[in-house]
C-alpha cells in the first residue's frame, strides 16, 4: 500500500491573494499538494501596495517582498517567474508557459490579478508612457525621476495620486489631470475632497480638474498631454492611473465562465471544478475587486475549499480606504452622502485646522463615515459600520470621536487607543483587531512593531494603521511592564536572551550569583523571573543545578495540578495512550479508596483523577506508584503527553507502528523540562488521527518513513505544524526530535511555546540547525540524553519517599 | 493581652515558602520571607478564596497561584490595579519559635 499521493496544484500568477492562498493552504494541509506557481514578473511575491512608498523613497524593493525565494524552496514549491503562462487545457488539465514548459495539474488556482486600464488615445504607445501597477512601472518612473523630468499623472484617484506625490517626492514637477471635479470622488465627498486638493497644491502639485485627456503628444517619446478643452500639459513621463480591468484573457481563452471578472461561486470555484480563482481577477456574486482585505477572505476560502472543507463559503467583508501619502490623513467607508430623505449627516468642520468628518446615519446606524485630517476615530466608526450598531444613545456626540461618545472615557487626544474596544479593528486589511494585538503583546511579550507584525499581521499589508499598532503597544507594554518592555521582569532591564547569554558566559549557577552578577533590582527576584531563572539554570547545567522549588508555580512544587478549590488533579503517564487492564484496576481503586469525586479522560489520552486533598497526595501516588504508574507531568512546564494511533499493528491504513513510536518518543522524552509545556504526536498514515499537525512536534508516518512536522499548537491560538523534513527510520525520528527539542530547550524564552518560538526564529532557523548542520543536530541530541540522566527520575515517587514531606503537612492545629 | 500560641520553629517553612495552621476561624498561612521574617494572613486570597500558600513569595509579596494577584504580607491588601484585602494575623518570632495572636486579629486596612 501507498501514502496517498500528493496532488499537483498549480498557480497562475505569483501576486498577492494568489500568494497568501497558498500560505493559508501550508498552514491547513501542507502535505496535499505539490505546487507549482507562474509568476510574469522576474520577482518572487511582493506587496504591491508598497510600490507607493517604494515610489516615494520610504522603501525599497527588498522591504516589500514578502516570500523569499528560499521560502518557496522550504515549502518545496516550484517558481518559475518571468515565465507567464499562455495557454491553459481545462480537458487535459495542463497549462503551457511561455518557456514551452508544460504542466498537468489536478488543481488550478488563477490569480493572474488586473491590468491597468489604458484608454484608447492616440500617443498611448509612445516611450515615456507607463501604467502603475508593478516593479517594472515603479523603475521607469525612478529612471525618469533621475534625470530631473517633468510628470504628468492620467487619474486622480487613490493610486494616481500616490503615484503623483511619489514622483513630486522624487523631485519631478507634477501635475494631475483629472477627469471629474473633485479628487478621489468614489472614496470621497466633495468636500473633503477639495480639503486634499488645497493640501496636495500646498505640497507643489498641479491640477487640472475636469480635464479630459484627447491625447498624449509626441514625435518620439511622450511630450506632454493635449486636452479636450484646448489645454495642454508639458510632461516627459506621462503616468496612466484610471482604473483597473480584472485579467481574464487565459480564463476566457480555456472557455470558462467570464463577465467583467471571471466568475466564482462562494467556495472560489470557477464554472470548472478543477479551477479555482483569486483576487482581482475574479467576479464574485457580481462584484469585482480592487483592494487587498476582501482578497485576504478569498484567499482564506479558497484554500479552505482546496483543503477539502465543503463549508466554506466567502462572504464580501466591509471595506474602507485610506490614502498613503504621508502626512496626509484620509478615511472613508461605506456610504459618501445621504441618498434620500430617511438618511442623516452629521458634519464637523475645522478649517483653520484643516479637519472635516461626516458620518451618514440612518435608522440610527451609521452607514458611512468620511474624513479628512483626522482619521483618528476612523477604525471606530468602520466598526460601527460593520457591526450596524444602534448609535441613537451617543449620536449628538458621536462625531468628536469615541473618547467624547463615551462619556466614562477620557480622552487623551491623538488616537486614544485606551478608549478604543477591544473589538474595535485596527488593521483593515488584514482584519485584526485591538483586542487580538493586545492579547499577541501579553501572551507573547512583544516589544516591538516589527514583532506585532509578525505575530499578528496587523499593519503588515498596506501600514496605514503602523501609528495606531505603535501606540497600542506603548499603552499595552507601557502598563502591563511598567515601560521595561524589553526586561524579563521589573527586577532587570535585561532581556532573557542576555540573561541566558550571561548564565553561560559568565558560567553563573545559582540564582544568586545570576541576579548579583548581573545587578537585579530586587534580592530575591519576583514570581516573574525566579521561575523563568530557574529553569534557565537547570537546562544550562543539568548535572549541577539544584532546582528551587520555591521559584516554581505551586503545581510543578507539588506535580498535581492545583483546582480551583484548592485541591488537586492528578494524572498518571500512558505510554503513548496506551493502557492495561491492571492500571485500569489501580486507577479504580484509588479513586474509590480516596473517594475521587471526578474521573476523566484528558483531551491527551489519559487519565483525569480530580479533586484530590494536598494532604492526599503522597498515598494516592504510593498506591498508583505500586501498580507501575508514574507522574503524567500533566502540570510540567515539559514534556506532556505523546498521542498516538493505533497504526500498522491494528489499523488497516496504518503504514508504520505509530503507537510503538510514540511509546518510545515518550519514554526519551518524559521528566524533561522546557520552557512551555511541550506535546508529542504520532499517526500512522496522513489521515492524521493522533492530529500530529497540531502538536510541537508531530510525527506522520507514510509508507516511505516519517514526516517530521514541528511548531504546531492546538491552545489558544491554532497554528499547524511547519514541515521540517522526511526520514527512513525510528531511530532517526528519535534523534531529531531529541535535537529538535534541545535547541528550543536552550534558545526559546521562557513561557515561549514551540509555535511563537519557530514563528520568532523562522523554519530557515530551524531547518539549518537540524537539516543542514548534521553534526550540530547530532551533538544536540547528545546534549539532550545528557540531560535527560538527570531529569527522567519519578517525582511522585520521591515524594512518597518523604522528599519535601513539609508540603504536604499542615504545621499546626490550634483551637 | 497573653493570647500567644505557639505554632512551630521557623525551620519548619521554607525560605520564600509557606505552611498553613489550621485553626478555629480558618485557616491561617504562615510566610517566611528570604530574610527570616515572618507573616500570617488566613489563607484566603481576597479575589475568589485561592490558598496563598500555595503562591510564589519575594520580598514582602506573595503571588495567589490561582489568578495571579499579588497580596501584601503586611496589610494583606492586593496591590493595585486588584482591590482587596484578606485579614493579617499577628505573628512573632521568639528564638526560632513563631508565636500567632489569634484571639485579637490585626485590623483591616480597610473592607
Ligand atoms: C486535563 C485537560 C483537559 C481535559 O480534561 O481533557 C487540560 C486541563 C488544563 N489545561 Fe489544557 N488540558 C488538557 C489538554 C489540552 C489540550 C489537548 C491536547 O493536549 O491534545 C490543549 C491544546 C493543545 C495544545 O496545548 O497545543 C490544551 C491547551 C491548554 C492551554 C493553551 C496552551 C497554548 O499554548 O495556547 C492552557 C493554558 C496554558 O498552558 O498556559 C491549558 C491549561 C490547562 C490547565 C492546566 C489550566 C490550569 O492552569 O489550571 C488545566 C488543568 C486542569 C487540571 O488541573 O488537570 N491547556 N490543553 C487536558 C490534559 C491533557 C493531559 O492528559 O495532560
Ligand atoms: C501602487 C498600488 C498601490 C496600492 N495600494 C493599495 C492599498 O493601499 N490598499 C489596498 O487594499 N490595495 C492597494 N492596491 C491594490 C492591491 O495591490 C491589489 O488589490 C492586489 O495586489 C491584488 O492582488 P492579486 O493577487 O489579485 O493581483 P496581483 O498582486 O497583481 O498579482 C497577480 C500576478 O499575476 C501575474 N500574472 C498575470 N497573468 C499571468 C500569467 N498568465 N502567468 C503568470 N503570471 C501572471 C501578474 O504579473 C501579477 O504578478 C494597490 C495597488 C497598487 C498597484
Ligand atoms: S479548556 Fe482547559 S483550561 Fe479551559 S476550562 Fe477546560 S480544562 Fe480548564
Ligand atoms: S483567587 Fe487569588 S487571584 Fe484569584
């Protein structure tokens, strides 16, 4: 019998949503799909959004790619950029690239994104015109920018006018001729539009409203614009801005169903079930698309739909724009104006300060939101918008902002992130909220914008919401760790990496000597650091450091977990989950000699004994002990559980003994401490039964050997396992999770699990340390047994044998 | 007032650690700082009864290992932004020997 064999999956276009599908589609089934990707750009995937601020001189190229190159290599997908495909035969189910190169898929996923719209204007195909759409537009127009020429932007909406100040940025004397009346007039109303007008002239642009384009002049290259009133515009670079036009022309060449975009349904499909399709390339429900946060949906759909979930279904989210221009602040959302008598407007207008905000209600919800100046409030409004909330309460006060609306606030001015809820959406385009940032700064003690990014993607697409992120982590950290954001606690400025650094340098070995050496604020340290000291100490000298009981949470002081009612639980080891009817019969008996009141199968295949008395302890385990049963560490900062199927020896797909394995990844692994808890899996066929891809290390076994996957987490917040690699034998999975479990054993912050640590460090880390440096991961695993010898020893036995017999004693009773 | 009673030798806890007393209005912890002084407040964190005895000590703070409130073993007062206040016990240290008050507790800062 065979692993099942993988499907090839191959992609048209190497952009944005087609990019972020198959991100989502690694992170839900990384083992379904070889992948293949077509990009017409020479570029691996960038953030097209970028290109205005690489236009304006804030970024270069390199800041803006998003997959490197050696990420595709990682994931093992296959890139040919520069190589459009030209051809697609939905009947043979093979695409044709420019190259020659065929390829067979059994999935096809076009992201092939839009073309500008280019009008059909004598001139238009004269050197010194371009669109701005890609690395190769944003080039010419540098190259221009160069030689000091002058600029002519075609379109004054969103991406003309960043386009206009990008080149005004570089030097280049401006205009904008611009069809309408007013700027940007789809996201804004006629007076905020004039407001960014009277601003963009102060910054030295020049305008020529209600101006309609006849054609671009020129003998040899593009001298300038001549207009249908007679005007004309002197310009050497003649930028086109006025639209874009979804790219359906291979989509409708194979014959698929295509209207303005090509059509999908709610699951991406296109009208051939083997196609699937992406971004702004596609209709959906009649819609077409032009900005990132609707695609980021898709993508997340689509590889739902990829992965095999028939329920997932793409609904189009609320969308708001902002202008990126720096220093100018735009917002709006929803509807410009009221549209008949049942709406409302409510307008504020500070023109010496240049501010103006409307906010169209009706039925006492808000339906729209525009502003200019002061965008502070913007992200609030959107999510009243979104939520169709009742504003009749705060509507006479609604538009000073939310810090005004809600009396009990006050506000501090600038953007009050205090006042802002917690579900209140900060980052639009990936849709991430405050509450999800503050939370990602706590648990996972971020420090800085660049950490927020990573962990929570907010301000990651087009950094509009960076001042807003950076201003929550200055609340968040500020209040939480009293501005020592970087210190492992308030007892040292010192991060855990340095004090780790420092405990092996300067071979520190007890607490003492780490907080005298390094000059701790307090003597005896905090709840905070001795903790987090303590196990530092005992991974860098495991045959010398005696551990501090005293500096450990009371449920690793006492191996029972503490219940919220002062007593405790109690869970013995199953190997691997498995279990004999005599430690059944031992487990029984205790619970009935102790009366138990709570038995339960754990979520990690074990057993549950709950609400044992402290005083209890030490006779419940000597019972458990005598029938072989020892410390589940079910309350260790450790190794916890290693699930397991029944594989080869009973299931009729198993195509390795994954119960065995597991067994013996539990019995290398138990009584180790790490600096979060850690939990095994291993299945026994890509079925995935023992849910291997959601543990800190995984193991899948194929009829070739066993995948080794690592970083999952199944707790608070869900992250599938990375891919580390493929291996032939048993023994070879023990050494490299023993290695895999050292390095983070050593290199991971205390309280950091496996899944914020690989996302933190990055897989290339991982896979260089175990994949490519044989000789490191070997003298890792060394490490581990190392230390292991003195670890793998059975608390709960030595506690019947009287070790810290005062814990479990009252000191007196007195009347 | 000559109510002392005498409860055990401050060997008995350990450094940054704590033992309970069970006595007749409930039961009470007693800390043992890292520098030998000794605190006594009844073993029930202000915030949902969790058993301080149980939590980390340092300096003059103990951790409630349920929700991580910190309580003063001085006052028995939570440290802010918690608000709350679990009863201290007057304790004394006499030679190694420690000594609680039970019949006239210290009073409540305040609640
Ligand atoms: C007993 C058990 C629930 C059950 O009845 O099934 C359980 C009980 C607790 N879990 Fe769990 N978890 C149990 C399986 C899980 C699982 C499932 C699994 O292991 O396959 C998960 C998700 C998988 C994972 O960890 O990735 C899980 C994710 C958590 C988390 C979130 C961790 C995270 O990184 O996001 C916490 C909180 C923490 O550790 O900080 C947590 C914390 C807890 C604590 C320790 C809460 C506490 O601090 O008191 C609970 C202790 C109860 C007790 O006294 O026994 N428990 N917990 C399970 C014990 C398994 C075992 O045999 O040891
Ligand atoms: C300058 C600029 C600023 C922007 N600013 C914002 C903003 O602030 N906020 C916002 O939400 N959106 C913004 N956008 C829009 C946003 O960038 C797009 O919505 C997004 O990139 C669309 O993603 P996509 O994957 O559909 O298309 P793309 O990212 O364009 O990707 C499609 C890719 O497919 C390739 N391709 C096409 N045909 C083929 C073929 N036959 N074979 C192989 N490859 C092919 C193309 O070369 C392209 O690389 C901006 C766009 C631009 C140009
Ligand atoms: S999910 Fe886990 S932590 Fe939450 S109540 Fe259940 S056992 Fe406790
Ligand atoms: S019971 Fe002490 S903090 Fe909740």
């Amino acid at each position: 019998m065979n692993a099942i064999p993988r499907q090839k999956l191959v992609v048209i276009g190497n952009g944005m949503a087609g990019m972020r599908t198959v991100e989502e589609l690694l992170k839900l089934a990384p083992a379904r799909f070889d992948i293949t990707v077509f990009g017409a750009e020479p570029h691996p995937n960038y953030n097209r959004i970028m290109l205005s601020s690489v236009l304006a001189g804030e970024k270069q190229v390199d800041d803006i790619i998003i997959n490197t190159l050696d990420w595709y290599r990682d994931n093992g997908i296959t890139l040919h950029t520069g190589n459009p495909v030209m051809s697609m035969d939905p009947a043979a189910k093979t695409v044709t690239a420019a190259s020659g190169l065929v390829v067979p898929y059994d999935r096809l996923l076009l992201a092939t994104g839009s073309k500008p719209l280019m009008p059909p204007l004598p001139g238009l195909d004269l050197p010194g015109v371009v669109a701005f759409r890609d690395i190769a537009d944003v080039e010419k127009m540098l190259d221009a920018a160069d030689k000091k020429q002058r600029a002519v932007v075609i379109g004054g909406g969103l991406l003309g006018l960043e386009a206009a100040w990008g080149l005004r940025r570089r030097g280049m004397p401006t205009a904008v001729v611009h069809l309408m009346d007013t700027l940007m007039e789809r996201q804004l109303d006629v007076e905020a539009g004039h407001l960014l007008q009277k601003d963009l002239t102060e910054r030295g642009l020049h305008f020529f409203m209600g101006g309609q384009t006849e054609e671009v002049v020129g003998t040899s290259r593009a001298e300038g614009l001549k207009l249908t009133d007679g005007r004309t515009v002197p310009a050497d670079l003649v930028v086109v801005a006025i639209g874009i036009r979804p790219n359906v022309d291979l989509a409708k060449s194979a014959g698929l169903d295509v209207n303005r975009g090509i059509v999908v349904g709610d699951d991406m499909k296109t009208s051939d079930d083997a196609v699937y399709s992406v971004g702004e390339c596609v209709e959906h429900r009649g819609q077409v698309f032009g900005l990132v946060a609707p695609l980021w949906e898709q993508a997340k759909v689509c590889a739902a739909s990829l992965a095999g979930d028939p329920d997932a279904i793409y609904v189009t989210p609320a969308l708001s724009t902002r202008l990126k221009i720096t220093g100018i602040d735009v917002f709006s959302a929803g509807q410009l104006a009221a549209q008949d008598e049942a709406d409302e407007e409510l307008i504020y207008r500070d023109s010496a300060k240049g501010i103006y905000k409307k906010l169209v209600l009706r039925d006492s919800k808000v339906v729209g939101a525009v502003m200019y100046g002061d965008v502070a409030d913007g992200a609030w409004y959107f999510q009243l918008i979104r939520e169709k909330a009742d504003v009749a309460e705060m509507r006479d006060r609604m538009i000073f902002g939310q810090a005004y609306a809600d009396v009990s606030c006050k506000g501090k001015g600038g953007v009050d992130v205090a006042a802002m809820s917690d579900d209140a959406q900060v980052c639009g385009c990936n849709g991430v909220s405050k509450g999800a940032i503050v939370k990602a700064i706590t648990e996972k003690g971020l420090t800085s914008l660049d950490e927020v990014k990573a962990h929570t993607k907010a301000s990651a697409s087009c950094g509009q919401c960076a001042s807003v992120v950076q201003a929550i982590l200055a609340h968040t950290t500020g209040e939480v760790v009293e501005a020592k954001a970087a210190g492992m606690c308030g007892c040292t400025d010192l991060s855990h990496d340095a004090v780790r650094h420092e405990i092996i340098a300067q071979k520190l070995k007890t607490m003492d000597a780490v907080r005298g050496a390094l000059g701790w604020h307090n003597h005896d340290g905090c709840a905070k650091c001795r903790p987090a000291l303590n196990y530092y100490l005992l991974c860098a000298w495991p045959a010398e450091y005696v551990d501090d009981g005293q500096s450990r949470f009371i449920n690793e002081r006492v191996h029972a977990n503490i219940q919220k009612d002062g007593t405790y639980s109690v869970i013995p080891r199953m190997w691997g989950g498995l279990t004999t009817p005599s430690e059944l019969r031992a487990i029984a008996d205790v619970a009935d000699k102790f009366k138990i009141p709570t038995v339960k199968v754990t979520g990690g295949q074990r057993i549950d004994l709950l609400g044992v008395k402290k005083e209890q302890l030490p006779e419940v385990w000597a019972d458990l002990n005598k029938a072989g049963l020892v410390s589940g560490h079910g309350y260790a900062k450790g190794l916890r559980t290693v699930k397991t199927c029944v594989g080869s020896e009973w299931c009729r797909f198993g195509t390795q003994d994954s119960t065995g394995l597991g067994v013996k990844l539990e019995k290398l692994m138990w009584g180790s401490w790490t600096p979060h808890k850690v939990k095994l899996a291993v299945s026994g066929c890509p079925r995935n039964c023992a849910e291997a891809s959601i543990k800190d290390i995984g193991i899948i076994c194929v009829e070739a050997g066993y995948d080794i996957l690592v970083g999952g987490n199944g707790g608070i917040e869900l992250r599938g396992t990375d891919y580390l690699t493929r291996v032939a034998t048993e023994d070879e999975v023990l050494e490299y999770s023993g290695a895999i479990m050292q390095i983070y054993r050593e290199e991971a912050r205390y309280l950091e699990r496996t899944a914020p640590w690989v996302e933190r460090v990055g897989m290339d880390y991982v896979k260089k340390r175990i994949l490519d440096d044989e000789s490191g991961r070997k003298a890792a695993y060394a490490r581990f047994l190392h230390s292991q010898k003195y670890a793998q020893i059975d608390p709960w036995a030595e506690r019947v044998a009287g070790v810290d017999a005062h814990q479990f004693k009252t000191l007196a009773e007195v009347e | 007032m000559n109510d002392w009673i005498k409860i055990g030798r401050l060997s008995d806890i350990p450094r940054l650690g704590a033992r309970t007393v069970e006595t007749a209005q409930g039961q009470v912890a007693v800390f043992r700082t890292q520098d030998d002084e000794v605190f006594a407040l009844f073993n029930r964190c202000p915030h949902k009864g969790g058993p301080l005895s149980e939590g980390i000590v340092s300096g003059r703070v103990v951790v409630c290992p349920l929700h991580n409130w910190t309580i003063d073993l001085v006052t028995g007062e939570a440290t802010a932004p918690d608000e709350g206040c679990t009863r201290p016990v007057v304790v004394k240290l006499v030679d190694g020997d420690i000594f609680l008050e039970l019949a006239v507790s210290k009073k409540v800062a305040h609640g």
